[in-house]
C-alpha cells in the first residue's frame, strides 16, 4: 500500500531522514521506533504531505505522492493523527469530528460513520457538546482519533498517541487502535513506547538518526539485542 524509496527529508540545512526505504502492506499495523530526534515525526510529516522530500519517492495504492499536497494525500486515503492531537479546542467534540469528514461529499454517510465512532468511543458521544480545549488528556487522544476515522482513512498515521497518557489509559487505546485494524483500516504508528507498540503491530522500523537501522516483524524486534538495549530495557 505504502512504499517509500530512498526519501531524504531536511529542516532548511538540518537533514532529518537519510534515504529511508520501507513498505507498508495492505492490512498491516506497523510501528516505528525510535528517540526523540529520530525522525519519526519528519517520517510521518513526510508521508502525509505536510513535508516534502528533497530526494526519493513516495507511493500510495501506485500514486506518486512525495510533492502532491496534503489535502489531495487525503483524499487518496493517508489521514494523520499528529502529535499533541492538534485539536480545535474552542469547537465542541461534535464539530471537531464534523471538521475531520470536510473532504467528503456524503453527508450521509458521514453521519453514519459519527455513530460508528461513537461506537468505539463512547465518551465522546457523551461529550458531544463539551469544548474539545476541556476534555482530559485520554479523551483528547480518543477525538483526535475519531476525527480522523471521519475522513475514512485507508492509512491511519498515528504519531506518538500514547503521549502524556497513563499506563492504564495507554494499553485501552492500543487495544482500539488493534481493533481499528482488525476492522480493515491499515495502520502506522510511530512510538516511542515500544513493549505497546510491539505487542500491538505485525511489523517494525527502527528509526536512529534518521536513518532506517532495523525492520522486521514484531517478535523478531522483539527478540532483538540491540532493541530490547535502545528501547526495552532488557541486556
């Protein structure tokens, strides 16, 4: 569904991804590693349209994206949830979630994919009317979510969702996020709390420096030396 060939990012004259190839299969949840600084924001950036590279090629369902603009990326299918959820926070949770479905034409249908959200999150059915800026931290993350499934996404990008949750709070939303692709939406997910992210995924990338150092599915990264030192504590 996804592949990336040899894609170089910069920051004006900071280059932030190093000639990354990967691909994502139809289907796939798959993680991307890595600490702060490693480019996993840039990578998601980068995919979505909000950044283009300066070297590579990007591919969506066989569409050449990595210049296309950001509202056409998703219209394609390839939504983003950014990091720090980026909410409306003076619109309700029901306008926020009416502004994730504005590239689409059926409203009716739009409708029924609300009730389909409230399905998975049910407080925001609650909160329906409730400013977004006074929702809790978990329930931000749950709109930012939602508001994305309201844009039907094909590619679900999720940059660092487990970000200022609980650990309790944490494991819930993984567990939806492993349902949301169970139900047939692909998904990518760069974390950097990488037991969930690998519990969670089929598939990995470890970003370091900006530059692509492991792949692999879930249980061999899991199993990995190197990984279980960076990023799971182990020896």
């Amino acid at each position: 569904m996804l592949r990336l060939e040899n894609v170089s990012t910069w920051y004006g004259p900071i280059q932030a991804l190093k000639g990354i190839t990967l691909e994502v299969a139809d289907g796939a949840m798959a993680a991307v590693l890595g600490a702060n600084g490693a480019g996993k924001t840039t990578l998601m950036n980068t995919i979505s349209g909000l950044m283009h590279p300066r070297e590579g090629r990007i591919e969506f369902s066989g569409v050449r994206t990595d210049h296309a603009r950001s509202d056409k990326i998703v219209r394609l299918g390839v939504v983003q949830v950014p990091e720090g959820r980026q909410l409306f926070p003076d619109l309700t949770v029901g306008e926020n979630l009416r502004m994730g479905a504005y590239v689409r034409r059926d409203r009716a249908s739009a409708r029924d994919d609300q009730a389909w959200v409230f399905a998975r999150f049910p407080v925001l059915k609650d909160r329906l009317r409730q400013l977004a800026g006074t929702l809790s931290g978990g329930e931000q993350q749950m709109l930012a979510i939602g508001r994305a499934l309201m844009a039907r996404p094909k590619l679900l990008l999720l940059d660092e969702p487990s970000l200022g949750l609980s650990p309790i709070l944490v494991r819930q939303l993984f567990l939806t996020i492993a349902g949301l692709n169970r139900d047939g939406t692909t998904i990518l997910v760069a974390e950097q709390n990488a037991h969930i992210a690998l519990a969670t995924s089929t598939c990995g990338f470890v970003l370091e420096t900006g530059r692509l150092a492991l792949e692999g599915r879930c249980e061999e990264l899991r199993d990995d030396v190197r990984v279980r030192k960076l990023y799971l504590g182990g020896k």
